[in-house]
C-alpha cells in the first residue's frame, strides 16, 4: 500500500485549517519514521463514499452510520476523544437545538414542527435524533417536515432564521462552531441531548501492520507537548482504540427506531 490517499473531512471548519496540517504534518512524520509512505498534504475529497472506499486510503475519519457500510473496504484505527461537552470519552452525543426564543420545553412541544436534518447518513443529525424521537412518535410522523441542509452549520443556520424548530448538532461540531462561530450559535439554545454513541472512527484500508503504526503515531501526536495548542483548537484530548464491536450500538439504535415504528425520519 503506497498510502496515497490521507484525509480528515469531518471536523474541517476553514478556520481550523492550520490546525488541522499541523495535526497531519505531524502525524506524517511518525508515520515515516516507521517506515509509513505518507502523504504531504491531506486529500480534499468531494465523493467521502467513493473515497473511504480507495484500496490506497491510508487514514480518514468517517461518520458512524456510514460505517456500517464500509466493514469489507476498512479497518478501524482508532477513535479521538474531544472536550467538547456531550462527549464521555471516545462516546459522543448529539445537542437537540432550538432558538433561545422558542418556548418549548421538551421535544413533545415541537410535534408537527419542522426539522434540520444535516444529511440522511448522518449518525449525528439523523440516527441519534430517530432514535430520541422514535418513543415519542407512536410510530407516525412526527415532524410536519424534515428539510436536508447539507451540513451542521447550515442547519444552525436554519434554526437561527425560523425555517426551521429543530436540529441533531453533533455536540463536536457545536462546540467547535460555539468557538470559531459564536455568531451563528449565539442564538441558539440546547434543549436536551440524544443517547451516547462511539464517535466519529479513523478508518484505513490497510491490513492489521498498518493499524498498528497508524495508532503508534497517533500516540506520539497525542503527548507531544508541542501540539498542545493544536489538539486545543481541534478539542481533541486522546485517540481510543475501542473494542471492536462498539459501532454496533450504532446499528441497534437503527433497529430500535424501526422495531418501534419510525424507520424514516420523518
């Protein structure tokens, strides 16, 4: 494997840009010292499923749900641990957003709203909203509409200019967006939170060896003392290897929703 292809599309605000290279640079430097053909530069892919898929993927982070699609195409690396509050650990959980304005006061009160959803294969603003809604939903919609925006920020967006009552925010990307964003966020309030869930994987397409280099340089990034700014911006604390069924939770999520009715966010 000539480890062509590097990326970490996930958490890629522009502002943190830099942050981000430094990450990688440094990552790719552990990387050689191993023996590791890394890349100079991360890959900007516009195709992430086309791209994950890559015999020559030597380290990218996907979402959880789109995971469960990938098993025969990658191996987990590891799992970062962030600061961002909603996160126990490597575990994540998404901010159930409204406006600082809308007076409702638990989830009951926006039956027949509409609902931000960032994308359909997001774990984040789909499987773990489904999941929470599906009790309440009695197995009928519960949303009057449910509009795609394309991203996290565009459905804060959505929620801060009243097209929207509702919106799963990753709880990363919020506090990442609360930091570089403040205006978009601002005003927004949290009205609860979804159940926990593993959080976004490192993947790679490359045999047993190369995970283990992958997570040595992992830890060498992860205490050196001068990427500390680094990994404060990017609020990432550790990198966790968790057991190798931890994504299934994931999938139960999915089977709960449908075995109570509510297959479809909707």
């Amino acid at each position: 494997m000539d480890g062509i292809l590097s990326s970490l599309p996930m958490y890629d605000l522009p502002e943190l840009r830099p942050q981000t290279a430094a990450l990688w640079q440094a990552l790719a430097v552990a990387l050689r010292a191993a023996g590791v053909a890394a890349p100079d530069e991360l890959s900007s892919p516009d195709a992430l499923a086309a791209h994950w898929r890559q015999p020559d993927l030597l380290l990218s982070q996907t979402c959880g749900y789109p995971l469960l699609s990938l098993p025969e195409h990658v191996r987990v690396v590891a799992t970062p641990a962030y600061t961002a509050p909603g996160c126990e650990g490597a575990w994540y959980r998404s901010a159930l957003v409204v406006h600082r304005d809308n007076p409702a006061a638990d989830l009951e009160a926006l039956r027949g709203g509409v609902c931000a959803l960032n994308n359909p294969d997001s774990n984040s603003g789909m499987n773990l909203l489904r999941a929470t809604i599906a009790p309440l939903a009695g197995g009928r919609p519960f949303f009057r509409d449910v509009v795609v925006t394309g991203g996290h920020a565009a459905s804060l967006a959505a929620v801060g200019g009243g097209t929207a009552d509702l919106a799963a925010i990753d709880c990363v990307t919020l506090a990442l967006l609360q930091a570089n964003r403040p205006a978009l966020t601002a005003p927004m309030r949290v009205l609860g939170w979804t159940p926990a869930a593993p959080g976004l994987p490192l993947i790679t397409a490359g045999d047993a060896s190369l995970v283990e280099k992958l997570r040595e340089a992992l830890a060498v990034v992860a205490a050196d003392p001068a990427l500390a700014a680094v990994r404060r911006a990017l609020l990432i604390d550790r990198f966790v290897v968790l057991p190798g069924d931890a994504y299934e939770v994931i999938r139960q999520l999915e089977h709960d929703a449908e075995i109570a009715g509510y297959p479809v966010l909707a």
